[in-house]
C-alpha cells in the first residue's frame, strides 16, 4: 500500500478535494508518529519504526552538506524544517523552509521562515508582511 505522502508529491493531485482529505490522513499519522517540541526543535519517535529507533529517541539523521536534519517517513526522507512546519500547521509548507537564526541543525518553529499554499509568508506563527 502506497503511504499518503506519495500521492501529494503529483502536481496533478494537488488542489483536489481528495489531496485536502489525504492530507487531513497524512496530518494525523504526523502526530500519531512522531512528538514535535517546538522550542527545542526536533521530532521524536511516539513508534518504534525498527530496532535501532526507539521509542522517545530523536528521529532523523544529518543531511549531505550540512544542510539540516533529513526525517525518515512515509516511505521517504523530509527535511526536518518541512515536517515541523506541517506538524504545526497541517498544511505542507510551499518551497523551501528557511531558518531565520540560520542554524540547520534544529528546527525549532519560531525560526522558521516559509511559505503556506495560499502564498501567504510565515516565521513561526507570525505572518510576515511582503516587501513590495
């Protein structure tokens, strides 16, 4: 069986009532899977995924380059940013997730800076005003 994630990575797929269902699905086995603190920003496992990843332990691992914290789930890897966003949000953040401290190794949520699917600009909870 394909996870749900698979399914909201096709552009075609997107914008329909049955990606905003599936979404819903993906939200909720977020927060089954993982716990989120956003102050100390990481996730951690609420499963055991396989026998090296216990349950409490910090999921994920570093990405190439030093690029921030690659997260193993849905049947493949998410920037920790990404999923942080999502996990707090329930929408899926659109481009790149950049941190405002510029320290990739955390992702803790008031540092985060993205983009929601209505266009509209985000760090952390606070929406921030375009510059025009």
């Amino acid at each position: 069986m394909t996870h749900p994630a698979r399914a909201l990575l096709n552009p075609a797929f997107l914008n329909t009532k049955a990606a905003e269902n599936e979404l819903a699905l993906l939200h909720a086995d977020l927060l089954n899977t993982f716990s989120y603190d956003p102050e100390e920003g990481c996730f951690r496992w609420k499963v055991r995924p396989s026998p090296r990843a216990g349950i409490g332990r910090v999921a994920g691992s570093a990405m190439n380059r030093g690029t921030g914290i690659a997260v193993p789930w849905g049947g493949r890897s998410w920037s920790e940013a990404q999923l942080a966003v999502f996990y707090m949000t329930g929408q899926l953040p659109v481009g790149k997730v950049l941190r405002y401290d510029g320290v990739t190794a955390v992702s803790r949520f008031e540092q985060l800076i993205y983009t929601l699917p209505d266009g509209r600009r985000f760090q952390g909870s606070k929406e921030i005003t375009p510059h025009v």
